[in-house]
C-alpha cells in the first residue's frame, strides 16, 4: 500500500509516530523522574491495545509509516510482544522502532529480531556501574549490557541514547565514543532537557552541544562530520577508522525543528505535535465517547494544520503558561 503523504502548516512531511505504551518505569533515571517516582496513571486510563491498533491504522492511513514504541519503560507493559504483533502487521507501517532501558529486553530480542524490527534505541548514559546506580537507582548495568551485546549478536541496527548531565557523567563521554571502535553502532549524546517530573534541575544548560563537540573534538582532533540522514534530530560525526558512529541532539536547544517529522501520543491517548507543547487532542476520549474514523481523522488534520513552528513556540503555547515539567516517562522521549 503507498501511503499519501501528510503535511503540516509549516509543509513539514508528517510520517513518524512516536508511541508511548505506558508511564511506568522500572528506573529513576535523575534526567526523567523524580525519586519518589511520578503519579502513573490508572491502568484503565491508558490506551488499551485495540485503541493504539486502531489509531496507528488510522493514522498509517494519513501518511504514516514508521512508529517507534516508547514509554515509560516499553517492557513494564503486559504483553508487550502482542502489541508488537499487531503493529507490525498494520498496513503501511513499513518500520517499528523501539526506544528502551535494556533492563527487561534480553529474552524479547530474538522476537524482535524475527519480526523485523528496524532499530532499538537503548539508553545507556554511563559504562560504570557504579554511576549507573547513582543515575537510574537501580543496580540493573549487567542487563543493559548484555542487551546490548545481544542486540549487536542479532544484528539488530542499535542506537545508544545517553543524556549529558553536569556533574553526573562527563567523565563518560569519551569511553561511550570509544565504544563505537569495535561496534557497528551509533551514540547519541542528548542535550539535558527539563522533563523530569520536577521542573528544570539548572538555570542555564551548560552541556550545550557546541560544547559536547568541542569537548569530544579536543580528545578526537580527526573527528569527521558525516552525513545527517533525513529529518535526523543528529548532528553526526565519526572517529576515522571507528566501526561506530556518533550523534550530537540539540534537544534543550532544539535546532532541528524545520525538519521535524514527528507526532507524538502518550500512554493516555493525548496527541502532541511537538515534544514541547502540553498536548493538543485527547484521541483516546474521542475513541470512548464513539467517534468514527473519519471524525477522528478531521480532528487530528486540524491539529496537524496548527503545529507550531518550532519548540519555543510550543512552549509559549501551553495552557496556563505552565513552564515544562512532566516526566519524559509520560512523554514518550
Ligand atoms: N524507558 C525507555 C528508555 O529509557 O529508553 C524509553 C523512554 S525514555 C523517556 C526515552 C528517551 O528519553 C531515553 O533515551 C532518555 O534518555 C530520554 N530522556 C528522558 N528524559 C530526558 C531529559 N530530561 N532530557 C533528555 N532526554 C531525556
Ligand atoms: Fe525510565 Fe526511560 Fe525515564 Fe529512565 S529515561 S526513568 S528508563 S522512562
């Protein structure tokens, strides 16, 4: 089936959905959650499985055709594989991404692997133990590694996805670009952003990204800017003779959003048309209070029609003038 392609008012193609399953997570990663953890929301009031099938085929039919799955922890949901199992079937949808902690995705990964899964993204800020303890406040490193390694063993294309936090772990950065020596895969370090169940840890981000290059550029003199694929939120580089690559997000600074092809919905149904605005259409009250499709479809091409130019306009844009401060747990990443 080909997709129609659809457009925003900025005409941004839109063709990528980025899915929460769930708010609830089995780390306390200090960049995203609270300690005490956040309120999760009742279990009835998350999208059950036959409402995301039905939103991702309605929206497969709009223009989109890849989904990455995220959370809160994707794994933390019952049956997971399930809905796996039905999105990768939905017509359209040519690849399924997922985003997680590692910690619960070892035995899933030759699943995965058999149907086709695109790409994982793990996360993965620091390679100490001990530092992982004090980030995510569990003792879980062994399990991320070793799903890490099996996702390189399954040749299942990998991203590790570690955010740059002041004082916690810079002294990470340079072992995390030498793990792409020997590994096909790409790190990504991510600006720090203010989702965190809290509100901003700092008043101003140090740890821009012209200083996590400039910092990388000192150690690896020879680094090389390589190509950006399309709508990449990536600023790429690469060691020279280094099997891996690396990735720079401006995502505090938010310089790639003139090619942001991205929508989002949280584990409640809410839609987001940018990461930075507090959610513009409740998809999942209108499924339960008996709209069609093509209802349905009419209001999620007007919120397509008013996305907002970039993440500082969202930001202005929020109800009650609310500064960030939910969790990336209900965000979805
Ligand atoms: N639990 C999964 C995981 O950690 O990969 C998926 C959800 S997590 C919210 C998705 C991504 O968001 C992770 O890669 C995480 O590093 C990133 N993230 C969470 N909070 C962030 C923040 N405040 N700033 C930047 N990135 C953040
Ligand atoms: Fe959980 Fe992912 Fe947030 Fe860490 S970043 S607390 S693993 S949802």
């Amino acid at each position: 089936m080909k997709s129609p392609q659809l457009y925003d008012n900025h005409n941004r193609p839109l063709n990528y959905l980025r899915l929460s399953v769930t708010d609830r997570c089995n780390l306390r990663c200090f960049y995203c959650m609270p300690e005490e953890g956040i309120r999760y929301l009742p279990k009835k009031e998350l999208l059950s499985f036959e409402e995301i099938e039905r939103l991702v085929t309605l929206l497969a039919g709009m223009g989109i055709t890849k989904v990455r799955l995220t959370g809160g922890e994707p794994f933390v949901r019952t049956d997971l594989m399930k809905l796996i199992r039905k999105i990768s079937a939905v017509p359209g949808i040519t690849c399924l991404h997922l985003t997680t902690n590692g910690v619960l995705t070892a035995p899933y990964i030759s699943d995965l692997k058999a149907l086709g899964i695109a790409s994982v993204n793990l996360s993965l800020d620091t390679l100490n133990r001990e530092r992982f303890k004090q980030i995510t406040l569990r003792d879980a490193f062994d399990s991320v590694m070793n799903t890490l390694e099996l996702l390189i063993e399954n040749q299942i294309p990998v991203k590790i996805n570690a955010v740059v936090m002041d004082g916690k772990n810079i002294d990470d950065i340079l072992p995390l670009v030498e793990l792409t020596k020997h590994r096909d895969i790409s790190v990504r370090f991510i600006e720090e952003m203010p989702f965190n169940g809290e509100g901003a840890h700092y008043p101003v981000l140090t740890w821009t990204h012209r200083k996590i290059l400039s910092y990388i550029t000192e150690a690896y003199p020879t680094l090389q800017k390589i190509n950006d694929p399309d709508n990449s939120t990536a600023s790429n580089y690469k060691v020279p003779g280094y099997h891996g690559d690396i990735g720079i997000i401006a995502a505090f600074s938010r310089t790639f959003c003139g090619t942001c092809n991205r929508i989002r919905v949280t584990a409640q149904g809410i839609l987001k048309t940018c990461l930075y605005d507090d959610g513009v259409l409740n998809i999942r009250d209108l499924m339960r209070t008996g709209c069609s499709d093509d209802q349905i479809e009419q209001k999620l091409m007007h919120a397509f029609a008013h996305r907002p130019k970039n993440g500082f306009e969202a930001e202005q844009q929020r109800t009650a003038n609310t500064p960030v401060h939910e969790s990336m747990s209900t965000i979805g990443g």
